[in-house]
C-alpha cells in the first residue's frame, strides 16, 4: 500500500468509491479509488460535470476492463476494506 493510502486509512476517514466509465478510446472501464470520506460529496459532484483523471483524485486499489469486477477483485477490496460496498 502506498504512504498516500495510509494516511487516509490512518484518518479513519475513508471511502473506498467503485466507478465505471469509458475512457478516450471508447473501452470501458472499473476502477476502485481510496479517498478520504469528507472529499466524496465533492467527487461524485465533480465526476457528474467533468471529465476526470480519476487517478487525480483518490489512490487507485484496483482496475480492469469492462464495467464489472471479477470475484477475485471484489475478495481483494473487501480483504483489505471490509466496509467496502464491491
């Protein structure tokens, strides 16, 4: 885990956020992200009117293709954040 993604666990403030999207080439795309829980009001308002890097705003737990996680990723997730909604 990176020193980012443990300070935000250290703050005992955190949000695991799930978002799909599609990225420039038109493929799409999960992602899991690990951000501090007083910035995710502020992040779903953002990602609803802009186009984001969303590595930009949080620390990326896991990716892949397609809209949906394997069974593999989702234990992974809930392993480390069991509060997790995968």
């Amino acid at each position: 885990m990176t020193n980012i993604a443990q300070k935000v666990i250290d703050q005992k403030s955190y949000v695991v956020e799930f978002v799909t999207s599609v990225d420039a080439a038109g493929k799409a795309f999960f992602m899991y992200l690990l951000m501090p829980g007083d910035y995710l009001q502020t992040f779903r308002q953002k990602l609803a009117t802009e186009s984001l890097n969303l590595k930009d705003h949080g620390v990326v737990l896991a990716s892949g293709e397609g809209h949906t996680p394997s069974e593999e990723v989702k234990k992974y997730i809930l392993s480390k954040f069991p509060d997790a909604t995968v």
